[in-house]
C-alpha cells in the first residue's frame, strides 16, 4: 500500500468525506550525485552567512518575509500557526465547473485521495456523484504551510486532486505575441492544415518516453563495465527550405512517405473518420 502523506476530508455543503492524500507522480529522472573525483566522497553543503562568511548553525535560522529592501519581519512556527484556518483538515468544495472552461496552464500537481477507514460508503458516493455530473470541483485547502486551490475530478473510480496554481500566478502574454499579426496567405494555411491533417491521431500516453533518460542509463551501464564513451560527430544539418509554402510542401511530402514518426497513415484515418461523420450528417 502507499504511504499517504496527508489526510483529512472533503466538505461538499453538509457532506464530509474522510480522505487520505497519496503522491500520484513517480518521477523517473537519473538521481546524480555531486562527488569527489578523486575519492569518490560525496560533496556537502555548508549554510554560511553571507555577511559574517561563517557557517550558521540551525537553531540560529529562521524564517523571514522581506517587507522592504534589507528590512525583513521574523516569522516563527506560532505566527503559521496563528495563520491557519479552521478548515486546515478540509478540502471545501467551492464548485463544480465543466473541465473544459479550466486553462490546463493553471495545473501544477496531481494527488490521489483515497478513503479513510470507515469512509468508503461516503467516498464511493462523492465518486458516483461526480461520474454522473461529468463536471470537475474546484476547492481550496491547506497543504505545506499555505492556502491552495485545486480542482478535483474522477480517474479509474478514484478522486484526484489537482493543485492549480492562482489566477494572479499567471504571467499574462502581453508582449510576447507579435505586434502586428503578418498575413497568412491562404495557400500556406491550407498546406499548414494537411500537415496538421498528417500528423492528427489519437493519444495513447504509453507511446511517449523519455529517449534521452534511455540512452544516459545505456552509457552508465556500459561505463560500469570499463568502456570508453565518444560522443558522435555531429550530423551536418541539410538546408531547409527558406521559403515557407515550400517547407510547408517538403513536410506534407515527408509525412506521406513515412518519414515521420507518426505518418501519414493515421492522419488518413482521421480525415476519413471525419468524411464518414460528414457524410451520415448530410444523410440525417
């Protein structure tokens, strides 16, 4: 069984559902160590004071908020505490929204929640609820010292949450997008649309790994055994086309004979799918 690492319950008006919090992300990324070359010792780390250039002990750190330059408030473990709410323990339902209006840009992290011991009955009725509302709930609650919004929705029978970052966390795109928008000429955005057409399939997640992790662990293996790693020379990169319409065509080309990873072949089935749905319609 996994560890849970939270727990409390979900208040949905008068209703409240004891759950317990769980990690649902199990990040495979290679764990490198900073070491000595010459020992093989691994290297620490000091927590100095940049102003004495001496190192702190623990006891004399503590936590600060910066209320202007160079003048800071100490804050203590009863100043969180004074902080807290009373729904510290509770994810409060403030909604139930259709998922499709939420920016996924908003998503940071996904947590299972599971039922407490003696909550399945309540649990599982939260879960029907929800199933037959297809809608998704917005919620606050309290985790690691702060106040957080989260939006949960049903995956395999299970409730997760997922932390949403704040409306005011969102960096607006002013100035990023160009200016003045250039125009598009219509043969370009039809040859752009085949290519998008080429490339269109469904998702399966599974299909999707990270190659570069793959071969890092490949050469670790191969070091483990003495070999000597040489990085390939570089593949002379071929002249792409400078003209948009002909890199357009070029790509459309590719995609044709099987020179992507997704081809054209799955792009035909959906453009066929798309006929078939057009060609029903037009019979109803």
């Amino acid at each position: 069984m996994p560890r849970a690492i939270w727990s409390g319950s979900i208040a949905f008006g008068l209703v409240n559902a004891p759950v317990k919090m769980y990690t649902a992300i199990d990040e495979h990324n290679l764990e490198l160590h900073l070491v000595h070359e010459k020992d093989g010792s691994p290297i620490g780390y000091e927590k100095v004071c940049k102003k004495e250039d001496k190192p702190v002990p623990t006891d004399e750190i503590v936590k600060a908020y910066e209320v202007s330059e160079d003048e800071y408030v100490y804050l203590t473990d009863e100043d969180f505490k004074a902080a807290e709410e009373e729904s510290y323990r509770t994810i409060e339902i403030l909604a139930f929204v259709p998922r499709e209006e939420i920016d996924p840009i908003v998503f940071k992290r996904t947590y299972y929640l599971g039922p407490a011991d003696g909550a399945e009955k309540v649990y599982a009725l939260l879960v029907k609820a929800m199933e037959s509302s297809e809608l998704s709930a917005v919620a606050r609650y309290v985790f690691h010292d702060r106040q957080q919004l989260g939006t949960l929705r049903i995956r395999d029978g299970v409730i997760t949450l997922e932390n949403m970052y704040f409306a005011d966390e969102i960096r607006p795109t002013k100035g990023i997008a160009p200016s003045r928008k250039p125009r598009v000429d219509k043969q370009e955005l039809e040859m752009a649309e085949t290519l998008i057409e080429r490339f269109t399939s469904s998702f399966h997640h599974d299909q999707y790994e990270d190659e570069y992790r793959k071969r890092l662990l490949k050469i670790v293996k191969r070091k483990q055994k003495g070999e000597e790693i040489h990085a390939e020379a570089a593949v002379e990169e071929r002249e792409e086309p400078t003209d948009i319409l002909e890199a357009l065509r070029a790509s459309v080309e590719a995609a044709q004979s099987g020179g992507s990873r997704n081809g054209g072949k799955n792009g035909r089935r959906r453009k066929t799918s798309r006929k078939r749905r057009t060609v029903a319609k037009s019979k109803s």
